[in-house]
C-alpha cells in the first residue's frame, strides 16, 4: 500500500509543477485579471508571493491594475502586502503611481505601510511625479511623511517642482513640506523648478520678492534640463500586444508590434522635442498695491528667452543624445538582418533592444517598475 501512494504522488507531483506558470504567463494572465487562472495556480502550490516579470507579485500586479478582487486573492492565500520587488518597490507605490485611490485605500486599511525606512522611494514622491492629486491628499491624511527622502535624497515636493505639478506642488507647500533639503546631486526644490523651466512653482517656494532675484540668474545656471517624457498610450499598447505574441510563439506578429511600437515612440519623441519650452529669464518686473491695503498687493515678472544662454547648454547635451541614437539604429540593424536570415528570436531581442535605446535617447526618467524616478534617465513612466 505504502508502494502504490508513493507511486501515485510521483506521478501527480510533475503534473502539479507542469501546470505553474513562468514569470512572463503568470504576468499577462494576471494582468489580463484571469481570476480564475490565479485560483488554479495558488491551489497547485504557487507561492502567493510569486514574482512575475516586470512588475512583480500578483498582490503587485492588482494594484497597478486596480484590481482589487485579485489583490483580494493573493492577500488571503499569505501574500505579504509590504513586500518589495527585485526593483525595491511594493504594491503600494504601484497603485499610486498609476493613480488607483481605491486600491491605495484598499492596501492602507490592509497594514500597508505609508513610509519606509531610509532612503527608499515612497508612495507619496510615485503620486506626486504621475500628478495624482487625490492620492496625495489621501496619503498625506493618512499620515504619508511629506518630507521623505528618496535613494537619491529627493523629496516629494522636488518631485512636484520638476514635474510643474502645480496644484499638488502648493497643496505640499502648504502642508508645511521643507524647502531647504538637498538631494545628494546638490539640487534642491527650487533650483528643480528653475531648471525645468516651472516658474510658477519657483515663486511659490520663494514667495514673490525672492523670486525676482532668482529669476534673473542666466537659465544654465540651474543646469541642464531632461526631458520626461511618458511613452505614448499606442506604444505602451503595442509592446504590451508584442510581449502576448512573443510569449504565445508568434513571433512574425510579435516583430510587426515591435515595429509599430518603435514608431510610434519616436513620433511621440520628435513631437515633445519640437514643444519643448525653454528657459526664460526675466526681464522686468511690475508691482501694484494699494495704500492701506498690504494684502492686495501683486507682482508680475515678464521674461525673455535668452536663446544664447541656453545654445552651450543644447550642444553639451546632444553628444549623449546622438550616442543613443546610434546604439538604437545599430540594433535596429541586427535585428532587420537576424529577421530576413529567418532568425526570430533573435530579431526579437535585438527590436527589444532597440526599444530601450530609443528610450535612452528621449531621456525618460519617470517611475514605472524597476527603478524611482529620476534614479535611472533612461526610464520610461509607462508599464512595457
């Protein structure tokens, strides 16, 4: 007898660990909000804190989807809901960062944890940079630190200053968020308003007769801008449709996406270089008040673009840049050759290269899973 239950379980055990998922499937099944798929792979033994590609756990994955049936799931089958990723981010900041307040509510009332030790991104700087308002407002009344300090030692409100988050910039202001810190680059809140060209934001943290001054300081003063520019809606959409082919063995179908993918990336590119709005110093400034009435008085600066000023600037920063586009045009090579030798798979992972080498050359730098935002300039905001 206790020869044939032996038997019986060798023969069910490969059957069982047949069925589970890699980390691509468990991530498009999930993502696609497949409950019943979770169920079966959580009966069959899979680790509720499984990590998928990307982006993470299942626990991970709901809350960047919003899909708090599934976070639901994991959480009850043991799911730790604090934590962290292979990119040292949780669940957490994911919702936050796509703007999810109800899973945020959902993950806080769960013992999410608002803060986090150290220097470590915070679902406060992810809301902030992506200018989800009401996530903030939620977070910062549940007791969010409105000061905490990134890996790089950026808090919330240079997020905002960089970003030109206006609203959410004065609601941290407000707020009492401390102006003076600097991150360890030497840049503070301010000098990242000043550089993105946010003035707005600028004269808010200096109040308006400080800022007259700073505002006068030549634009290459503050440094070099970087763009952050999110990857469009249709690429984000067409990578996502590639990886489901490549994963599935289509692979002439998956080479078409990327394709389309890699054009739509670089119109949307070619679009933000020509409205990019440069610095503007300042050229005269005009006050109005009325006796006896201090609290009505206003300011307003007029401005020119020093087209000059910035000139040294745009050449320093186009050598990196054309570098970029060298190293993608060089991928994009291999990859149509690997393709009309027939090699797909290797074409594949030549067009994901260039992908990430055309990212490279638009200078993103926003959170999306993997990294903070502002850590890595070579990071898009966007889930691939």
């Amino acid at each position: 007898m206790r020869i044939l239950v032996v038997l019986l379980l060798l023969a069910i055990m490969p059957v069982r660990a047949a069925s589970l998922p890699d980390a691509v499937s468990f991530s498009n099944t999930i993502e696609r909000g497949d409950l019943s798929a979770a169920h079966e792979w959580l009966d069959a033994g899979l680790s509720p804190d499984f990590e998928g590609k990307v982006i993470g756990t299942g626990l991970m994955i709901g809350a960047w989807e919003g899909n708090i049936p599934m976070m639901e799931l994991f959480v009850e089958r043991g799911a730790d809901i604090n934590k962290t990723n292979s990119s040292g981010e949780q669940a957490l900041l994911h919702a936050a960062w796509k703007g999810r307040l109800n899973a945020v509510r959902w993950l806080v009332e769960h013992g999410a944890r608002l803060n986090r030790e150290g220097k470590e991104w915070a679902a406060l700087h992810y809301a902030v940079f992506a200018g989800h308002a009401e996530v903030v407002a939620y977070l910062l009344g549940r007791g969010a630190d409105i000061n905490a300090l990134s890996t790089n030692g950026s808090t919330p409100l240079m997020m905002a200053a960089r970003e030109g988050q206006e609203a959410i910039a004065r609601t941290l202001l407000v707020a009492g968020a401390r102006r003076d810190i600097v991150n360890e680059w030497g840049d503070d809140a301010l000098r990242w308003a000043m550089r993105y060209n946010n003035l707005k934001i600028a004269r808010d943290i200096t109040g308006y007769e400080s800022f007259a001054v700073v505002a006068a300081k030549p634009a290459p003063s503050w440094g070099r801008p970087t763009r952050s520019q999110p990857l469009p809606d249709r690429a984000d959409q067409l990578l996502a449709q590639a990886r489901k082919m490549e994963a599935a063995g289509r692979r002439d179908e998956a080479l078409k996406l990327y394709r389309a993918a890699l054009a739509a990336i670089r119109q949307a590119d070619a679009v933000a270089s020509k409205t990019a709005v440069p610095a503007r110093a300042v050229t005269g400034m005009a006050i109005t008040a009325q006796r006896g009435k201090p609290g009505a008085q206003t300011a307003a600066l007029s401005y020119a673009t020093p087209a000059a000023e910035i000139e040294g600037a745009d050449r320093a920063a186009s050598g990196a840049s054309a570098a970029a586009d060298e190293l993608a045009e060089d991928w994009l090579r291999r990859a149509r050759e690997f393709e009309a030798a027939g090699r797909r798979k290797e074409a594949l992972q030549a067009y994901r290269q260039a992908v990430s080498a055309v990212r490279g050359s638009a200078q993103s730098s926003g959170p999306r899973p993997g990294s903070g935002p502002i850590e890595n300039p070579v990071y898009s905001p966007v889930h691939p």
